[in-house]
C-alpha cells in the first residue's frame, strides 16, 4: 500500500492584517496559541508564527515568541514550530536572530531582498548568512524562501 504524508503549513498572523482588516486575526500571544491549536485539531504539522506587540504591531521580540512557543508546545506537542525571520519590518540581524534562541524546530529564511506593494523585505547576503549560521549553531533547521529563480540559485549556493 503506498502511504502519503502531507504537509499543513499554518500562518495564523502574518506581517500585514490587523484587527482592522478583519477581527479573526490573531494579535495576543493567547489568540495566537488558540487559532494554532484549533488548526492543529484539524490536522495542520507546521505552524509559522509571526508575534505581535501589544497594540497589533509586528515584532521580533524573544519575550513574546517564548510566550507563543510554549502555550503551542504545551497544546501542540508534536506541532513542528516555524519562526518568521522576516526582513520586511526589521532589517537589523540582531533583531531578526534573537529568538533563533529559543531553538523553534524551523526559522524562515528568505533568500533576497524583494518588493511587496507597500514596503520592502531587506535581505542582504550577509544578513541571510548571519541568519543561517546562528540557525546552524542553535539546530534550527531554515525554511528556504523563495519566490522567485535567483532565490533558488542562492540557496543552492549557500547549501
């Protein structure tokens, strides 16, 4: 019998809705670990997770992640955890690396820098190299980015 795995990669928060756009949208730790939870009652295995500042603005703060990382950990056990490592809203490595220290079992990775309609996501080569070295050195395993061929090509050069 051949057996199939599938792969539910869940984004509860993202970098861009707020409560303004729709009132679903995840902002406290708490609603984070909720919406996370009820998804992984339905069957997703990986959440990406983005943390939020109290008043809905994105953050990279270590303190909130170790709050959203454990209330998911204790309700998701086996849930593979995906940190955003995102450029669009930090571009200094300091920020965007920190929680790489609370070893989530994956951090994203974008591979360059690139346009949304509003901003940009900053990805300087050394930035994506300081990134996937304290990934290395902490075992998080990077979630290769890409949106686009020349992404590819990087990350074949940085494997």
């Amino acid at each position: 019998m051949n057996s199939t795995k599938t792969i539910l990669n869940f984004c509860p928060t993202g970098m861009v809705p707020t409560k303004s756009d729709t009132p679903h949208i995840p902002i406290s730790p708490a609603e984070i670990i909720e919406q996370t939870h009820e998804a992984y009652e339905i069957g997703i295995t990986i959440a990406h997770l983005h943390a939020r500042e109290p008043d809905g603005i994105p953050t990279y703060r270590k303190s909130i992640y170790q709050e959203i990382f454990e209330g998911v950990r204790k309700y998701c056990p086996d849930l593979i955890i995906c940190r955003s490592s995102s450029g669009r809203n930090f571009p200094e490595l300091e920020k965007r690396s920190e929680v790489i220290e609370l070893q989530p079992d994956m951090c994203s990775l974008t591979l360059s820098s690139l346009n949304f309609q509003h901003q940009a996501s900053i990805n300087a080569p050394d930035t994506i190299s300081g990134l996937a070295t304290k990934m290395k050195e902490y075992g998080v395993v990077p979630e290769l980015e890409c949106f686009g061929l020349g992404m590819i090509n990087y990350g074949s050069y940085l494997i």
